[in-house]
C-alpha cells in the first residue's frame, strides 16, 4: 500500500518536474521523493524475485540521487525522466503485492482466506 501510494507521487512529481525544473527547492524535494520511491521498489521486487526491476530501479534511485546529484543535458533529463514515469507506472501493474492469508489459509492452503 505504502510503495503503491509512493509510485503514484513519484509520477506526479516526476511530471510537475518537467514544468518546474527551475526551481531549485522543488526539484531537491522531487529527487529525494523518486530516489526513496525507486529504493522502495527495489526492495519490493528483490523480495518477488524481479532481478531485472532491481536492477533498472537501482538506476532510477542512482539518477535521482540528491546526495550525489548526476548532471544531465536538458534533453537527457527529459528522456530520464519520461523513462522514469514509465517505469514507475509499470511498477504499479507488473509489482503487485499477493494478499496475506489468514491462520485459516495458512492451515488448509488449498482454500485461500485472506486476512480481514
């Protein structure tokens, strides 16, 4: 729920940042905001087993860095950051969570009883 809500503000962000590139606090905010979010679905798909998510999410979070910023031409940061929203919506299709299952699930697994 936490990483779903994070992708859809990083989408939001990553698209109001092409607007609003010259302001310099909101794009300190926006990198912080996409790096955490990429970092998040980095774990999430390294805990599903997605290597290849990992490893283009790692990417992202790397260029999106406020720590360590990288240095793009306009155009580059353009193309990244279209390539981000992508991503960051086909995260949202693709990475989905399996529902917990309850005690009841857990003891006969051939009935699947999600958790309340």
């Amino acid at each position: 729920m936490v990483t779903s809500l994070m992708k859809w503000l990083s989408i939001v962000c990553l698209i109001l940042g092409l607007t609003m590139r010259s302001s310099v606090g909101y794009q300190i905010g926006m990198e912080l905001l996409v790096c955490v979010a990429a970092l998040a679905v980095v774990v999430q798909a390294f805990r599903m087993g997605k290597h290849l998510w990992v490893l283009g999410f790692a990417l992202i979070a790397t260029l999106f860095n406020p720590a360590v910023p990288v240095t793009l031409s306009s155009n580059m940061f353009l193309l990244a950051n279209l390539a981000s929203v992508g991503a960051f919506a086909l995260s949202l299709a693709v990475l989905r969570a399996e529902p917990l299952l309850s005690i009841g699930g857990i003891m006969h697994p051939h009935r699947r009883i999600e958790s309340l």
